[in-house]
C-alpha cells in the first residue's frame, strides 16, 4: 500500500490504560459495524422468528463457552467475565424482552435486539458511576455477538494473527481482548472505552499496552502504518519519522527497563527504612482481578466491591451464587485475608426490581447500608453468603456509610442473628470473623473514638469522606475541581480516626483513591495508617515509595502539616520534603504541581 499520503507524522491523544510502548504497523479490526435489517414480519411468521433468535442466542453461549475453554493460563482468571456474559443472554431484560417485542410488534428479530439494547442503554444512562455506568459495555458486546449470528457474519478472530502488529478497532470487547497473543499483538487501539472497562483489564493482565478513547482513530489510520502506541500518555502517533522512531525506541527500551526494576517490589514487603510495615492490599471488582491481586503482590484483598453480582442480572442473586463468588476469592487468596464489603448500591446504583423510587438528591439518600437495615432479607442473604464461604479462607466483613453508633449495633446483632441462623442449619462459618466500619461519613469521623470500640478494624473511604466533607459532587463537572484530598480539613478527619482507632486498640486501614497515589505516600505514612489498599497495579509503586521513605521523618511532616491552613500550603510542603527525600520522583517544575508519573522515561 501506498502510504506517502502523510505529510508528516500524526498525534492523536487518547486514555493510556494498558502502560507500555509498542512499535508496529496497523492491523484493522472491524467486529462492531453490523448491518440490522429492519422489517415488519406476518402474525404466522412470529413463531418461527422467535426460534431465530433462541437459536442464535444458543449459539453465542457455544462460542462463549468454547472461548473460556481455549483461554490461557494466564487468563483463566478472566473466565468468570466471560461467565458473566453467558448469564446477560439468559438476563429478561435482554432474552425476554426481545422475544416480547418480536410478539408484540411484529418485527424481525434483528430489529426487535436493537429495540432492547436501545431500551437498555437508556437504563443504563441513569447511572452517574462511571464505573457502573460503563458496563453498559458488556451488554453490547453479548448483542453484537447475537447480531452477527442472526445476520450469518462470521466474526475476525483475533487468535489467527501470525505477525506482529498493532490492532486498532472502533471498540473491542473482553472476549476479542482474551484471543489476544502477546507474541503477536503488540498493542491495541480503540474509538471507544475507558480506564475502567473489562477490556482494559484484560489488556493489563496480558501486559498489553492499550490506548482507547480515541473517538477517530479507526477512520485516521490505515492498515499498514506505522503506529507508536504510548500506553502510559495515551499518545498514538500515525506514520512516525525517523527521529520519532529512535526516540520511542529508546523510551521503550527504558520502560522495560523500569518496569521490571518496579516490579521487583512487588515481592518485597512495604517497609520504612526505619522499620515501619505497612500492610498493601488490593481493591476489586471483578473475580477475574483476583489474577492481578496475586501478580503484583497484595497481601490480600481490602475492598472487595461486591455490586458486580447484583448489577449483572435483573433478578437477586441467590445466597448461593454469592456463597461460591466469596468462597473462590477467599481459597484463591489463602492464607491472606479478604475484605468483603456488603451492598453499597443505591445512589447512582442501582438493581432493577429494588424500588428506590425518586430521589431528589440520591446519594444523600437510600444506599448502602440504609438500604440493607430497610431490606432486612436482602441484608441477611448477603451475610449468610459471606459467612458461609469465611470457613473456605480468611474473611473479614466491612460496612459501608455508617454514621454513628445505633447503625453500627445494628449491623453487629444482624451478624450475630445470622450466626446463629447458620449455626441451627449445621452451616460451618468462621465465629471469630472480623467486623470493620467504613470511615465516609463526617459523623463517623465525629465518633471514631466510640465506635472504635465496638468493631476490628477502620478502613476510611477517602472517595465519600472527602465528597461528603467538602459538599462536593465528585461526578459534577462545575465543581469537581474543588475535591481536595489535601484539603486541611480532609487530613485532620484522617488524623483523628486513625489516633480514636489506635488508642482502642484496633487497626485502621484506607480503600479510596487517595491510598494508590504515590504522592501522598510520605502523609500516608507519617499519619500511621497501618493498611493501604488500592487498585492492583499501583502496588508495585506504592512499595517502592514506602521502601525509600523514612517513617520518623514522614510524622515530622505530618506534624507540620497538620497545622498548615491551605491544601496549596500542605502541596508546598509535601513537594519540598518529595524533593529533599525521594530523588527518583519526576515534579513538574512549570506550574509548581506534583504529578508523580506512573513511569519516569
């Protein structure tokens, strides 16, 4: 092909979520675009298109089961996605509606599939999660799978590719990320996607760089051009020069270089140089993260999210389907422990047949934990489950948004109920499990010292404690730019919780985004939070920060810090102490912010 058509070379920018530098001419995958006949069908035609659609439904489930028995090793952690893409085709809001719509409207079944992923694209659209909201994805990724059968395609199969090269699509889904072979897809781009997306996770596990979000990127580049994929800026360069390829070269080189240096970490434990230990553990979502917890080297789970189970299906799950989610996390992790978070859904959550009814102001409203003491059975099934799979492994129970002391009894004598519930069905449970609190609520903050007593352990949620605190909707554009983890205000709550949790005894530990930065790091340690827990691939950094810092001097820093007035001061003081104290942190010089790169070149 001729590609002289390039005047120069082409920067597009998009969201790094897989790090890494690739190299490679451009492989065009086209999985998505599926042309849906739309037509008007007769009354005694309506049987025979329904059986089309079960039909082809049925055969999406044989090539989904059959992708789950070809994966390999490395991602036979992923199954348990791919599983949860078998039940969306049995799910009523996708297989029951469709059919009713082929009844009701008399329409092709092509047709009456789109009607029901439009319908629930709308659904979805409520959701102010991003995270949440995002999974709208999978439910796209079972339909288009639906459609191509329905329409006789025969999908690409991305497991043939015998050269290397760099793939770039409108959008892929998990199951074309997990016929992915290293060896030959160097990397992958996409129009479409987030940080947060399944096939973003895949590509990490497989050690993929990946860029998405892009918008354009499919229809800019040809097949055949030359790509540098920067997996960590989000930069794609289209046809580079010379110069261009010498210097990607050589930062690849220098990645891998660093990235094994960082990951040598992973390993070793999170200790000062003076002998402070802090304990590193891993937030998930998804069981197919439980691969990620172990490679990078958490010494358990502290947030396990267990939304997952009740968002992907119309129906509650049954105490069974939870039993054995937690049970195989907690074998998968033995001897570590596994926080098990209950229900926090409600707010900008939500599961299909809970009437929450309208709320003017939802996150102020009936979630978590509120929601759980007002459906009581909904509440017990969860803790049955959790209970249950504590004699498999080492599970601890953690509840989210309390806000005082009635709650936390409450919650407590459910435990002990449920307890005694399993104990008179002959059920084996762990009777010594551990009972924490979330710290997310100003009030609870309030009454640290109190509620200290009554429970194991802390573990403090600086995503709702610093959104409920500073009066800020972390999802609202106008004033998102006021959300401060350094906000003087935010670090003494963290201060007081973690001196009330010490003094009773108990350790205090923190699951928000706050624990993952690198940034905070020197704070974090000089306040004495024995526990971080963060998102996987933050590991191998938060260790390396903690292992080069000295815990005597970080409590010096806090001590000034604590009397500092402003988050621009306490930034000034934590950039000055970054300096004198960590020589291989990279600080932006230009405008006096810390950004703290998730590699240095």
């Amino acid at each position: 092909m001729n590609l002289e058509h390039r005047s120069g070379p082409i920067i597009l920018k998009g969201v790094g979520v897989s790090p890494g530098i690739a190299i490679a001419p451009a492989y065009h995958f086209d999985n998505r675009r599926i042309k849906v006949p739309r037509f008007n069908i007769h009354p005694n035609m309506i049987e025979k298109e329904c059986n089309r659609f079960k039909e082809a439904v049925s055969k999406a489930r044989e090539q989904i089961k059959q992708i789950m028995e070809d994966l390999p090793d490395e991602l036979k952690d992923h199954a348990s996605l791919l599983q949860s893409h078998l039940m969306m085709l049995k799910d009523k809001m996708l297989f029951d509606r469709t059919l009713n719509l082929i009844s009701k409207n008399k329409i092709n079944a092509e047709w009456a599939l789109e009607k029901s992923l439009e319908q629930i694209r709308v659904l979805f659209k409520r959701i102010k999660d991003p995270y949440i909201r995002e999974r709208v994805e999978d439910v796209e990724y079972v339909a288009r799978r639906v459609l191509n059968i329905l329409a006789g395609d025969v999908s690409e199969d991305l497991s043939s590719l015998n050269e290397q090269v760099i793939v770039v699509a409108k959008d892929l889904s998990p199951a074309d990320t997990t016929q992915m072979n290293p060896e030959f897809v160097k990397a992958f781009i996409t129009d479409m996607g987030s940080r947060t997306s399944h096939t973003a996770i895949v590509a990490r596990s497989l050690g993929i760089p990946a860029v998405v979000g892009l918008e354009s990127a499919s229809t800019q580049i040809l097949s055949g051009e030359i790509l540098i994929v920067d997996g960590i800026s989000g930069e794609v360069i289209i046809s580079p020069d010379k110069e261009l390829l010498h210097k990607y070269e050589e930062r690849r080189k220098e990645y891998i270089k660093k990235h094994l240096e960082t990951i040598e970490y992973r390993e070793l434990p999170a200790e000062t140089l003076d002998g402070f230990k802090v304990t590193i553990k891993a937030n998930i979502e998804f069981l197919d993260e439980i691969a990620s917890v172990l490679d990078y080297g958490a010494e358990g789970i502290g947030l396990f999210r267990t939304e997952f189970l009740y968002l992907q299906r119309k129906e509650l799950p049954s105490e069974d389907i939870l039993f054995e989610a937690y049970k195989y996390a907690a074998q998968r992790l033995y001897p570590h422990p596994v926080t098990i978070r209950t229900l926090d859904i409600g707010g900008d959550k939500f599961v299909s047949n809970i009437s929450l009814g309208e709320e003017k102001n939802p996150n102020l409203g009936l979630r978590a934990i509120r929601l759980c003491l007002k459906e009581p059975e909904l509440f017990r099934t969860q803790l049955r489950a959790i209970l249950r799979a504590s004699a498999f492994g080492n599970i601890q129970i953690l509840f989210p948004l309390i806000s005082g002391h009635r709650q936390t009894m409450l919650v407590k004598k459910y435990v002990k109920e449920t307890q005694e519930e399993l104990r008179a069905r002959g059920e084996d449970f762990d009777p010594n499990i551990k009972i924490g609190l979330m710290i997310e609520v100003p009030t609870a903050v309030a009454m640290a010292d109190i509620l200290a007593r009554e429970v194991d352990f802390f573990s403090i949620g600086t995503n709702d404690l610093i959104q409920y605190s500073l009066a800020i909707d972390r999802v609202n554009e106008h004033v998102a730019h006021l959300y401060e983890p350094l906000h003087p205000g935010i670090l003494r709550m963290i201060y007081q919780t973690a001196t009330a949790a010490h003094s009773a005894g108990i350790e205090v530990a923190m699951c928000g985004e706050m624990a993952g930065e690198m940034l905070y790091v020197p704070i974090l340690v000089g306040l004495g939070l024995d526990e971080l827990s963060m998102h996987p691939r933050s590991i191998p950094r938060v260790k390396q920060m903690i292992r080069q810092s000295n815990h005597e001097k970080c409590v010096e820093l806090v001590e000034k810090v604590l009397k500092a007035k402003t988050a621009p001061e306490i930034r000034g003081l934590l950039k000055n102490f970054i300096k004198e104290h960590y020589p291989g942190v990279v600080i932006n010089e230009e405008n006096g912010d810390i950004f703290l790169l998730e590699e240095v070149y």
